[in-house]
C-alpha cells in the first residue's frame, strides 16, 4: 500500500506562519471594517406653510358705486379771473406810442383801434376774432377763447397788444359791447363781404330776409331754433357760444354771433 507524501502540506503551512509572523514584526493595527453609514432622513419643518390670501373686496353701502379709475374727461375752460374785463370796448389810438399791452376781456368783447390804416394791423391767430375797417378804425370783435396777439403798425413803430379772451364768468360781468335779447334783421339778397360779428343775450332772434329754404347753414345748429317761413329764417339763440351763419347762394356771406347770458 503507497502512502502520499506529507511534504507539500508542510511547506504550505510553513508559508502560513511566516506570513502571520512577519505581520506581527511590521507592528500594524489591525484593519477595521468601516461602518455602515447612517442613513439620513429629512427633518420636518416647525414653520407651518404659508396661507393662500385673496383679495377681500371692500363692502359698499347699498345705493353707492365705488369710484372709478377711468381716466377723467378734459376739463372745462377756467372762467375769467377777477381782474379780467368782462364784453367791453377797449380803445386804443394808434397815433400814440406806447410799452407792449396784455388785456384779459371776456368773449364777445371789442378791441377798438383808431386812427390806424387799412393795412396797419395784423392779427394771429386771426380766427378768434372778427374785424371790421372803416374810417380809420379798425373794430375787432372777439369770437373765441384763447390768446391773441395784435400788431399795430404806424409811422413806421409796431406796437404789439396781447389779448387774452376769457370764457364768460358767472355771474356775468358787465357786458356793454353785447346787446340785448331783441330782434336782428339782415337781408340775405344783399351783396357783399360778411357782416361784422354781433354779440348778443341769450334768447335774441336772428332773421334772414329773402332766402330760400336751403340757403341758410348754422354751426353749431343745437345752439338755436330756427323756423323757416315766405323766404325768411327766424333763429333763436337758445344756448350761450360763439354761432356761424352761412349765407349760400349767388354769393356767400357769413354771420358771426357771440351769444352771452
């Protein structure tokens, strides 16, 4: 019977031992195992989430209506300041030298200028006013609101009057250059330039002779009545402000009235 030889389970385990004792000279610590890692957890928060708000709406009393955000319509003219004249004549003499000039007179008034050529004065702008020549006298009746600027030339020296034309006050101040609430006739089958502006009260009547039923155009027409009979136009003034009348036909003419209360 053949036994095997124990020679190669001895070397191994001589090879064993001296690997553990060349351990235990070197002197290292035993190598640990690492620890599992912790694992984490999310912490809850202690603030409470925040509350969705919503507009609460403001309670109204019943019968009212908040106010509203559009935007408000442009305002009214501001009415004549004290100093301001009210529908007055102003004369000026063009033969005197004199400083530049500002007025405030209220619409429907007149600025007079005398002793001054045909072609002495300039006016801008010139529709706020109606003009007049004769006689060396210029008669310039004022229209519409706004600032007006005259240039009055003679012997060579300009002279320069600013106008401002205020809205009429209320109370009305005194308005000698307007008359009354009568009655005004002009003969429509008259050539001619346009007549010289008029200013009149409220209720005053203008009447066109001898026209037809389509010759006669008012603007603005809601600030009159007017009736139609035999050739003639009969129109009331029923609201305050500055009315053209336009004469058409053959020839045209036009007729400016300022109606004041």
């Amino acid at each position: 019977m053949r036994h095997r030889s124990l020679r190669p389970l001895t070397v191994v385990a001589a090879l064993a031992l001296t690997s553990l004792a060349a351990a235990a000279a070197c002197g290292s610590a035993p190598v640990r195992p690492l620890a599992a890692p912790t694992p984490r957890t999310a912490t809850p928060s202690t603030t409470p989430p925040a509350t969705p708000t919503t507009a609460t709406p403001t309670p109204t009393r019943p019968g009212t209506t908040r106010p509203s955000t559009a935007t408000p319509h442009a305002p009214k003219p501001p009415p004549a300041p004290p100093a301001c004249l009210g529908a007055v004549t102003y004369k000026i003499d063009a033969s005197r030298r004199g400083p530049p000039r500002s007025l405030c007179i209220t619409v429907g008034g007149v600025l007079w200028i005398e002793n001054l050529g045909p072609d002495g004065l300039s006016v801008s702008p010139a529709d706020k006013v109606s003009c007049y020549y004769e006689a060396a006298v210029h008669s310039c009746r004022l229209v519409k609101t706004g600032t007006v600027r005259f240039s009055i030339t003679s012997a060579q020296v300009t002279r320069v009057i600013t106008v401002r034309v205020a809205q009429a006050s209320t109370p009305p101040k005194p308005s000698p250059a307007c008359t009354g609430a009568t009655t005004y006739t002009f003969d429509a089958a008259e050539s001619g330039p346009s007549w010289s502006a008029l200013c009149v009260k409220v209720g005053a009547v203008i009447r066109l002779e001898n026209l037809g039923p389509d010759g006669l155009s008012v603007n603005p027409s809601g600030a009159v009545s007017c009736h139609y009979e035999a050739g003639v136009h009969q129109c009331r003034l029923v609201k305050a402000g500055t009315v053209t009348f336009t004469i058409s036909g053959a020839q045209n003419r036009e007729l400016t009235v300022v109606g004041i209360k």
